[in-house]
C-alpha cells in the first residue's frame, strides 16, 4: 500500500523544499496558511498588543513566506507545520521587524486574503488570562483544526442533502447544547434508535477527519497521535471536545 503521507499538504511542500518549490507544493502551502493563519495573528498581536502592527506583521510574513519560500530557515522543527510556522515567525520578528515597520498598511501584494476584521472581533472575546503567546497559538491552532473539520463535515452531510440533520446532531461533537436523542429524534423525524446510531456514526467520521486534516500538516504518521495528545491538552479548559 502506498504511504498516504506522500500526498498530504505539508509533505508535498517538505519533498519539494526551500526554492525548489513546485506548484504543487506552493498551493499545498498556501492552503495550510489560509486555513491555520488566525493562530499566528493571535500568537503576533499576543506579543506587540497594537491590533494594526500586529496586522501589519502578520500580512508581511505570509508576503515573506510565500513569496521567498523559506521552508529550510525553520529546521529542525519542520516536521510539524504547527512548529515550522511559528519558529519561522519568531525568527521573522526578530530579523525583519524594522522591514515590517517600514511597509506602508495595505502597500504589499496580498498573498493571502486575512480577514482581520473578524480576527479583530474574535481576538477581542479571548479569555483575559495569563497565557502565554505560544499557548494561546496552540489553541486557535487546535480550534482552527478543529473548525475546518466541522465545515467539512458539514459539506458531506450537505451533499448527501442531509445539511439539517447535521445541524442537529453537530452539538454532540461541540457540546453547544442539551437536548437529549429523543428530542433530536423527534426534530428530524427518525426513531431515538436510528439517531444514536447516526451520532455514532459521526462521531466516527469526525474522528476519522481529525486524523485526517491533522495528517495534512506533518511530515511522519508516528507524530499525529502525538500532535493530538499535544493538542488535547492545549484544549483542556478551552472547548470541550472529541479529539
């Protein structure tokens, strides 16, 4: 059977490398970006505390890793995308943060359309503790992980035109709700029975695509039961979950 770790996202960029990038890996990488940039934001606004240079920041090492595609400054730490993006950012902070103060908001090419409104307003609701920056990047990380799962999920069903039997069942993944299998039953027009095999069912799934997506973003099958370990504890008093 062939390794399945050939043809996730991080892999592809990791096979190709440094300036050799393909276009294959290119876009693997920017789909990791697009969907796990809000952890950086959180981690950069974290240690600047100013919302606009913390966007400023954020923009401008996306710019610098897409663009000059730096994959070799983060070794040995790439084998995990979650650990080669945020060394690759501290570096970026450390190195290039008199460049970032020269850029003019909004002057460079946006290579990655950041929704820095709803990142603002979602920043604005995170608990007032004593996390640390890397803490708080391995949350949002797990939460974005975790998000992007459920919308997959959510497409499967909606594909199969069960959308809204997904809506009723999702809150046994999230625990955003009480209602009971009878009450679920009863809302989608099945039997108690029928329902609790179809949690079961998604519970399943749901599992199986965390694995998945977690999959997609380092190098071995060895880390991902450890990615997860590491993840579940991050989440532990954050969001209950199912990981």
């Amino acid at each position: 059977m062939a390794d399945p770790f050939h043809t996730t996202r991080w892999s592809i960029v990791l096979a190709a490398g440094g300036d050799s990038q393909t276009d294959a890996s290119s876009r693997a990488l920017e789909t990791l970006c697009q969907t796990y940039w809000y952890p950086l934001y959180a981690f950069i606004r974290h240690r600047v505390g100013d919302e606009h240079e913390a966007q400023d920041l954020t923009q401008a090492f996306f710019e610098r890793l897409l663009e000059k595609q730096t994959l070799a400054d983060a070794d040995p730490d790439r084998g995990r995308f979650r650990a080669f993006l945020l060394t690759a950012c501290n570096r970026f902070l450390a190195n290039e943060w008199h460049k970032a103060h020269a850029q003019k908001r909004g002057g460079g090419r946006q290579v990655l359309s950041l929704d820095f409104d709803a990142a603002a307003t979602r920043y604005s609701v995170e608990p007032a503790d004593n996390l640390t920056a890397e803490i708080l990047f391995d949350q949002q990380w797990a939460i974005a992980l975790i998000d992007s799962v459920l919308v997959q999920l959510r497409q499967e069903f909606a594909d199969h035109g069960s959308e809204d039997q997904f809506e009723h069942l999702k809150m046994f993944l999230t625990g955003a709700g009480t209602s009971s299998y009878a009450a679920i039953a009863e809302a989608t027009g099945t039997s108690e029975g029928a329902t609790k095999v179809a949690v079961y069912r998604l519970r399943t799934r749901y599992r199986e695509m965390i694995r998945s997506e977690i999959a997609q973003t380092v190098d071995s099958p060895d880390e991902v039961e450890d990615e997860i370990r590491r993840l579940f504890e991050v989440m532990s008093g954050k969001r209950d979950n199912s990981l």
